[in-house]
C-alpha cells in the first residue's frame, strides 16, 4: 500500500472518530435542455460528514460513483486517492482511470463537474488536482494548478453564459 493510500485512510481513520454534521453538497452532471444541447446542471445531495476533508472525499465519491446515471463527462472507476486540505487550499489527487478518455471536449466537460462541485464547497477556495503515477496533465494538456475561486468564477460564466 502506498504512502497516500495510507494517509488516506489515516485521515478516514482519525475523521470517523468525530461526531458528523449533516450538510448539503451540490453534485454536478450534465442534462440535455429543450433544444438538444447538454447543460451543466447541480443535484443536492445530504452528507454526513466530520470536517471538510470529509464532506469532500464524500462528495466526490457520489460524484464518481454516479449512482444516478447522470450524464457524465467522468469516466468510470475513477477513485480519490488523496485529500489535503490548509487553509482553503484544496490537493486532490485521482487514481489513473481519470486518464480513460479523449478529446478536449470531454476533458472540459469533465474539469467543469470536478471544479463546479469542488467549489461549491464554501471553504474551497483554490485547487490543485494531481492524478496518481503521473504528472498533474490531463490527456489533452489541461492543468489544475492553485486554481482560484475567481477564476473558476470567470470560467463560469462562459459555461453558463451569464
């Protein structure tokens, strides 16, 4: 088992020995509109959860899991290998299955459902995302590097057209 594995489940560890909040995290999928096209789209979720490492690993698990069959632009058997989280700084780092895609379509498709939900958590506040047994590049070059909440804030409005 690797050094993360096991902090992560060291953190899982220490985190289910404190008593859970109940919470509402926004998951977010893609839904056709009425004229055909594909729109991102949030679905509230209830988590229970003991901090804000927690409530993300959780959220981000129901997110991949995609029990619902949701339009997804995620591949599947995706896993969060690791979490960090100082000071609304947010490190995630996914298993190598994120890598099982093509085209920069689906790569901005799926960055938007992990950077949507991810800072719909409050106190996120910038991100970086690493995948496991790689560099942080996604297939078509993509780069999730201190990622800020303005940023994600201007990348939201050519998604949404606000």
């Amino acid at each position: 088992m690797g050094l993360k594995m096991i902090s992560l489940f060291f953190m899982i560890s220490i985190v289910a020995a404190q008593p859970l909040e109940t919470t509402v995290s926004s998951l977010y999928y893609y839904e056709l509109d009425n004229s055909g096209f594909e729109e991102l789209k949030d679905e509230k979720i209830i988590i229970r959860s003991s901090s804000t490492e927690d409530r993300i690993y959780r959220t981000m698990t129901h997110l991949l899991e995609n029990d619902n069959n949701k339009i997804t632009c995620i591949p599947k058997n995706v896993k969060v290998s690791f979490i960090l989280m100082m000071h609304g700084y947010l490190e995630l780092e996914f298993s190598e299955e994120i890598l099982n895609y093509g085209g920069t379509m689906c790569e901005a498709g799926m960055l938007n459902q992990i950077l949507a939900t991810l800072f719909s958590i409050e106190e996120v506040e910038k991100i970086t995302l690493y995948i496991q047994g790689h560099d942080n590049i996604f297939v078509e070059g993509a780069v999730v590097n201190e990622y800020t909440r303005d940023e994600w804030q201007e990348r939201k409005c050519t998604i949404w057209q606000e």
